[in-house]
C-alpha cells in the first residue's frame, strides 16, 4: 500500500548510490544483534559507515566485496558507540529477516539510482 504519493523532484532529494562492502565487524554493543559496515561508494562520496541488522542472512565474513544500495546524505546517526554515515537498503524476507538490496551485476562505486 503506497502511502504518498511524491513527485519526481522529490525522489530526487534522497540520494541513494551503489558501493562494495570493504570491511564488516560484528558489532556486539547494539541492542539488537547487528554488524559494522565499511562501505566505498567512490571518489565523489568515498567511504561511509554504517550498522545492519543482518546477522540473521548473512555471515560476517563473507560480506566484503558485496555491492549495496545506501542512502548516502541521511545525517549521520549514533548507535552505540558507533557513528552510522548512510543508511543500508534492504527487504524483509518471508521471516522478516533482512535482505540486502544491490545491483545484479556489477556496476561502479558511486552510481546513483535514475
């Protein structure tokens, strides 16, 4: 169910970009169980941190080197002891854990969503 309708402007006020995952730690001092992530979304943005509560999917180690989607000029928010930078997108699955959401094939660091 869509609860308002935006205009075309609008959407483009959130800037969401594609970056790789380049470092990720568990991230034991959130309330809810969760990892850091590392992310480089490319020259113009760079790296930004951020916190996912994605433990239930995936496993700390193999999340380097997996393209996302992010939210990239939400300000930046205290977790814990840990400064979240932009916001990691992602989908409820059949159990309501979350799924990352990323491009199906590679593209570069940085790309904005059109």
């Amino acid at each position: 169910m869509t609860e308002k309708t935006i205009s075309y402007n609008e959407f483009l006020t959130v800037d969401v970009r594609v970056g790789t995952i380049i470092k990720a730690e568990s991230f034991p001092e959130a309330r809810r169980p969760a990892y850091k992530l590392w992310v480089d979304f490319g020259d113009d943005v760079g790296v930004k941190k951020s916190s996912a509560q994605i433990t239930k999917v995936y496993q700390v180690e193999n999340l380097p080197g997996q393209q996302v989607m992010g939210v990239v000029n939400f300000p930046a928010k205290q977790i814990g002891p840990f400064m979240s930078e932009c916001l990691i997108l992602g989908f409820a699955d059949e159990n309501g854990d979350i799924v990352l959401a990323g491009p199906k094939d590679k593209v570069p660091n940085g790309e904005r969503m059109l």
